[in-house]
C-alpha cells in the first residue's frame, strides 16, 4: 500500500513538473519600451515604461504569482528566497486578466506602484543604461525568461521577433511600429482606396484620373460615330448606283426572266405531272369518238383534199395606199389652182 501511495506521489510531482516546464515554455517576455515619451499611456495619463508578456503556445495559463526583476543580484543562486522576492516585483493575484488564452498578450506598467493598479509593477528601469529584465515562477527561483534590453530611444521598443532562443530573435523597433497588446510581426494590409488616399490626399491625382476617362469615352464616342457615318454614306451611295442605268434595266430583265422562268417551271411540272395531255379533254374525245363509232354517225373522207378560193376583202384599202402604188388621178378638178414659177 505504501509503494502505492509513493508511487503515486511521485506521478503527480512529474505531471507538475511537466505541466511546468510546458508551461515555462510558452511564457515569453515579448516587448519592452524603456523610454516612453508618446506611447502608450496608463488610465492615470502617464507615459510609463512597460513590458509585454506573450503566451505563444495555443493552450490558457495564468501568470498571477510570477515575478518580474530587473536586478541581476537575483541571479546568485545561494541567495534566500525571501531575499529574492524583495528585489522581485510580484504579479498579483485576483486579476482576471492574468488568465493568458492562447495567444495573447498582456501590458505590465513599470516604473510605477502596485497601489495604482493590478497592472502596475515596481520594477526599476532606467532609461539610460542597457535594462536586463527576467521573468521567474511562483517559488521565485526558477528562471523562465529574461533578456537584457540596449539603450532605446524615445518611444522605440525591443521586440521578440522569433522564438528560436537567441539574442537574434529580439530587434529594435521604430516608435511607428511599436506593438503593445498584440503579436509583434504583423502584416499590415491596405486597400487601393486607402493607399491613394494617403498618396493623393489633395485629389489632385483623382480629378486627373476622372477628366481623362472622360475625355477617353469621348473620342472612343467620336471614332464610333465617325466610322458608322462612313459606312452609311457608302451604303447609300451603293444604293444611288444600283438604281441608275444600265444596271436597272438589267435588273428589270432579269426579274422578267426570273418570273418567266417561274411560270415555264410550273407549266413543267403540270405537263410531266399529266403527261402533256388534260385528262379530262383526253376522256371527252375518247367517249365523242365510241359515241359516233355505235351509232354509224362519222365522216366518209373520199382521200381527195379540195381548196376552192374565196374572196376574203382583206385587201379592199390596197388601192389607197398610195406611197407604195401611181396616186390616182381625180376626174373633177375642184382643188385650187397652186400657182408656179415659169
């Protein structure tokens, strides 16, 4: 029962140990500003130096009872633990906003007194000496982070920029690029809109952009309109001509030959259809001709075909025309007499 019983304490002393080390892991000090003379500033107005703390894993921790030094005497590991809390500045608990989701971020004031807020630390920062500031667990002897910060200048920072655990992974960022309260490599995106805006903020860019589509749409309007008046003015020249001579005659005739050929086409097909010959004429004949045959009534032809000669009177006015025979004289002369030259 007893190695039961050790065996299991032993188990939970390293799942602490392990909850703590992955913990210790993802807790990273993230940026600091020394000097701030413009930044951020505190609810009571004040331009204090501060200090980001980043968890980068993806899991929540709290942070309540970790402390924050900047006094390398701490690093002496023969000091007492009372010894080292005094030089320690301690993050408090009952703060809900020490409870880190996964990455967040959360701002400490430095240079300050506990008394004006959870978030304010007594942590001694001089703005004029390179700043070695650490960030130790609850028992104040286990060492999580820590980085030592060069002299900045006014409203600049100094960044984590990576976790690979080298001093490359921390730079120096301009007061414009400062990032308190979020992730310190961000991608800033702008719009179109927004980029010519801050690249033209007089619109004088604009009012060029617009008179020139303006005038673009007028001359593709000129051009098109150009183009459709030259195609209608040869279509109604093409007109013009057809309908003068000799082409109009020629078209006349070939309409008429057309028609002609239309109608002889028809009366093709009639005659094909019928065999050239009207049934209904065809069927008369046939029954005139059985008709006359039973009852004897036909012509007897003696084979002998007589033409007699008849006067027609079709050449009665012959005598009268006078340009193609003698003019006829008349008996009495009662026309005047048309006088002569002897």
């Amino acid at each position: 029962m007893k190695k039961v019983v050790l065996l299991t304490v032993l188990m939970t002393l390293l799942g602490v140990g392990s909850v703590s080390a992955q913990m210790d892991a993802s807790i990273k000090l993230n940026e600091v500003m020394t000097s701030n003379q413009h930044s951020l500033i505190d609810e009571y107005g004040k331009h204090n130096a501060w200090v980001e703390i980043a968890n980068i894993s993806h899991s929540t921790y709290n942070i309540r009872g970790m402390y924050i030094t900047t006094d390398r005497s701490v690093l002496d590991g023969k000091m007492s633990v009372p010894e080292r809390q005094k030089r320690m500045s301690l993050i408090p608990n009952g703060e809900p906003r020490t409870q880190l989701a996964g990455r967040q971020y959360l701002v400490f004031q430095l240079n300050s007194a506990p008394s004006q807020g959870s978030l304010h630390l007594a942590v001694a920062i001089d703005s004029e000496k390179p700043t070695w500031i650490a960030l130790y667990n609850g028992n104040a002897t286990q060492l999580i982070d820590s980085v030592t910060v060069p002299v900045l200048s006014a409203d600049q920072s100094y960044a984590r920029v990576a976790n690979n655990g080298t001093a490359a992974d921390w730079q120096v960022k301009s007061a414009d690029r400062v990032t308190p309260g979020i992730s310190n490599i961000t991608t800033v995106s702008e719009s179109k809109v927004e980029k010519f805006k801050r690249e033209d903020p007089h619109g004088i860019g604009m009012s060029v952009m617009a008179m020139g589509i303006v005038f673009l749409c007028l001359a593709l309007l000129w051009l098109f309109f150009t183009a459709f008046g030259l195609l209608m003015r040869h279509i109604g020249t093409a007109k013009k001509v057809a309908h003068k001579q000799p082409i109009k005659p020629i078209t006349r005739t070939v309409e008429k030959t057309a028609e002609l050929s239309h109608k002889t086409g028809n009366i093709l097909q009639d005659g094909l259809k019928t065999r050239g010959i009207d049934r209904e004429v065809y069927m008369a004949v046939i029954c005139m001709a059985l008709r006359q045959y039973f009852n004897d009534v036909h012509d007897v032809e003696s084979g002998v075909i007589t033409i007699k000669p008849r006067e027609t009177g079709w050449d009665d006015e012959y005598s009268q025309m006078t340009h193609f025979h003698e003019p006829i004289t008349p008996s009495v002369h009662t026309a005047p007499r048309i006088p002569t030259q002897s």
